[in-house]
C-alpha cells in the first residue's frame, strides 16, 4: 500500500466534494434531517465550496495507491469556541475526512502529521479543530497528537443547532530566530 500526501488545487474540487460528501453523509447523516444534511453539504462540500476554501486555505489530499481516499483543510480559525480563544495568528483545521471504505489504516495520522509539518502552519502559536464528542477515535487520534480538550462549540445545521462540538487545540514550539 502506497500513501502520499499532497496538497490539492482548483481541479481536485470535484474528488474533495466526492470525498467530503460521502464521509459526511456516512457519520453524521443519521442524526439530521435531510433538509439539515443537504444545507451542510451545499456550504461546507461543494465543489464550488472546495474552490472558494483554496483562495485561503491550505486542502491536503492522501491517496492510497493512487486512489484519492482523504482530505484535510487547514485555514485561519473560524470555530466560535466556549471557552478560551483563538489568538490572531492561531490556525485552524477544519475538515479532516477519511473516506469509510479506507477507514482504519492509519490515513488519519498521515493527514494530520502532513498538516502539522505544512509550511502555512510555521508561525501559528496554536491549532484548533473542532470534532464531534461521540467520535471517539478522532478524539483519540488528535489527544496522541499533543491536542488538549478546551472548549466546546455549537453545530448549526440550516439554522438549527444539531448538536456540540468539542473545541481542542494544539499549542506549538515556536523556534525562536
């Protein structure tokens, strides 16, 4: 099995709609009204979402086998956190998503390590995400990985609150001068 991480452009948006929809679809569909589901996939996995999301943010895509399986969408922070928050030059990843069938192998861990070394995240203080607190193995995966449980958030679905995310965040070793 060969894994690589790379980051994706405005012709990858069609694979990263495909692959944010279906992971989306396949975790959190079941609680959510259809009306809820197709509001959350219209703004945050379209393609034309995915485009737009390139102008300021960094999508990092792992393939397995040449296979498109992942993606990660690291940006500014635009978590409306209950409790501490966000500094100004904090970073943020705001999507990461395994599709089911690749689930499992470690993909996860690929994504996040890639994130974590990109160039965009050198002079960040801080990484936040946000996960839903039933998903026991993201949490799981983002505690190894140096992120601590600070907060919560609200997840609004068509204007509706769903459901309350975790809040984690990662503070960084800066390398002084």
């Amino acid at each position: 099995m060969t894994v690589t991480v790379r980051e994706a452009g405005p012709a990858d948006a069609e694979t990263l709609s495909e692959i944010g929809g279906v992971t989306y679809r396949a975790s959190f569909a079941d609680g959510m009204t259809e009306a809820q589901v197709a509001d959350v996939l219209a703004r945050k996995f379209s393609p034309e979402a995915y485009r737009a999301a390139l102008a300021g943010n960094v999508l990092l895509l792992v393939e397995v086998d040449g296979v498109p399986a992942g993606l990660c969408q690291i940006g500014p922070v635009r978590i409306a956190v209950k409790g501490p928050q966000p500094g100004p030059r904090d970073r943020s990843v705001d999507t990461l998503y395994v599709l089911p069938d690749f689930q499992r192998r470690g993909l996860g861990r690929h994504l996040m390590t890639a994130a974590l070394a990109h160039p965009s995240l050198q002079d960040a203080p801080a990484l936040w995400l946000d996960v839903w607190e039933e998903n026991d193995r993201a949490v799981a995966l983002y505690e190894s990985l140096g992120f601590e449980r600070v907060g919560t958030t609200e997840f609004i679905a068509d204007g509706v609150v769903v459901g309350e995310d975790l809040v984690m965040r990662r503070e960084r070793q800066l390398s002084l001068p």
